[in-house]
C-alpha cells in the first residue's frame, strides 16, 4: 500500500467533465480537489460587480489594480460533500456558474497578471502533493513536474448538450444554440490566447470522453493514477 502522494494535473476543453473526473479521483485517494477555473470565474464576478466589464472588454489596467482586494478561496460544505468558492468571504460558488461570468471569464482569463496571481495561488495549494487540480494550463504551466497529466476532451456539440442539461436541470432559462456558440467562442479564445494558452503538454495523457460513460472514465483515470503511484518514487525528504 503505497501513503505517498502525487500531484494530478487535469487539463482540457471547457464543460468536458473535467471536474466530474477530478472530484471523483480526489475522493478515491482522499486528495484535495481543486478547480481552477472556479478561480477565473471568481475574478470575473468581481470585475462584473465592480463594472469593470462592458460589453465583452474588460478594464484590464482597473481589474489589475484591483488584484490585491480580490481574496478567493475554497470551504469544503459538508452538506454538499464538496467545495465552494469564497469572494472575499462571500460564498458564490452557484452565481459563477451562471451565464454573465460565463460569458465574460475567458477575456478577463487572458490577463497575464491576473493568471500569475492565480497561478501563485494554486501552486501554495499543491505544495504538499496529494491534490487534483483541473483546468487549462495545470499540467503545462502551474505544475509541470506534475506526476499524473490528463488532457480531457469531447466534441463541442456533446459538450454543448452536458452544459444545457446541467444548466436546465437546475431551472435556468438557457439556449442549446446560445451555449454551443459560447463553448466554441471559448474554445477559440483559450486556444489563441497569448498568455498560457489551452494546449496539451508533451507527457499529458489523451481522454477523449466523447463516447465514454463516467464509470468507464473513473476505471481508466484511477488505473492511471495507481500506475503513477507504483511508478513514482516518494520523496526522500
Ligand atoms: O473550467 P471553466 O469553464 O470553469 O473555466 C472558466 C474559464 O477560465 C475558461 O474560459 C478558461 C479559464 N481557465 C483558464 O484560463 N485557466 C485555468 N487553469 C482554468 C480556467
């Protein structure tokens, strides 16, 4: 039985059940899970808030100068049995989900001083290892020496539809057509943005989930993670 621990870097696509997969791994080897793209989203609601958003354009020099006063978080909620995210001690893990941050978190992702701070972030998270973090440049850029890297991808019409049921079922009055264009309107922009942009790193390994039914991903990520486990001496400190 191995009590070392390693660090997951689970990149990919928008609304390709990145978290899904990286929330039920976390809870199979007891690690914490973190999504960051929750951390972007956070941002952007700040930005919102403070009208620093009009029409698409963000005031990036406003937002940057803001920095310092944006505290995030995470607060495991027992109840939920999962995380929330905190703005300066606000829980607003259900308002980033909805479409404005939806709509406005990738320009406001492109900001390099906003991805350092970020990335700063996640990296204190993961300093002591046994942690699983999703998002876009977590195998690339946040943990490169990660031990396990994942690169999560569906087509955009199938993630598209994930999106539109997961939005309905909770009541919200939401387009396929407008989700799909927002999907593939994120696609473009993570993929072409000069600051870290979505790419697959060199040793990350491909799940393509288009056809593939959550149990048979979690079988296929937890058989990974037991091989990097067995593969990966433990630290000698
Ligand atoms: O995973 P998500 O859809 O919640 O991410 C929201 C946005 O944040 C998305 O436009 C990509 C961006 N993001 C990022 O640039 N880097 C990350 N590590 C995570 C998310």
């Amino acid at each position: 039985m191995t009590n070392h621990k390693i660090i997951v870097a689970i990149d990919g696509h928008s609304s390709c059940g990145k978290s899904t997969i990286a929330k039920a791994v976390a809870a199979r080897f007891g690690y914490a899970f973190i999504d960051s793209g929750a951390m972007y989203r956070a941002v952007t609601l700040f930005a919102l808030r403070h009208q620093l958003i009009s029409e698409g354009t963000v005031n990036e020099q406003m937002l940057i100068g803001f920095l310092p006063e944006i505290q995030i978080e995470f607060r495991y909620n027992p109840e939920k049995q999962k995380s929330d995210t905190y703005l300066n001690g606000e829980n607003v893990e259900d308002e980033i989900r909805q479409l404005p941050v939806s709509q406005n978190v990738s320009p406001v992702a492109t900001i390099a001083e906003v991805r350092a701070a970020m990335v700063r972030l996640q990296q204190e998270m993961g300093k002591n290892k046994g942690i699983v973090m999703d998002g876009r440049d977590i195998g690339t850029v946040v943990f490169p020496k990660a031990e396990l890297k994942l690169f999560v991808t569906a087509s955009a019409e199938i993630r598209a539809q994930r999106r539109f049921d997961e939005l309905t079922a909770k009541g919200e009055p939401v387009s396929y057509a407008e989700i799909l264009q927002n999907v593939q309107e994120r696609d473009r922009i993570d993929s072409t943005r000069e600051a870290s942009p979505l790419r697959k790193a060199d040793d990350a390994l491909i799940l393509d989930n288009s056809n593939m039914t959550r149990e048979e991903q979690l079988v296929w990520v937890i058989g990974k993670v037991e091989e990097s486990l067995k593969f990966h001496v433990p630290d000698s400190k």
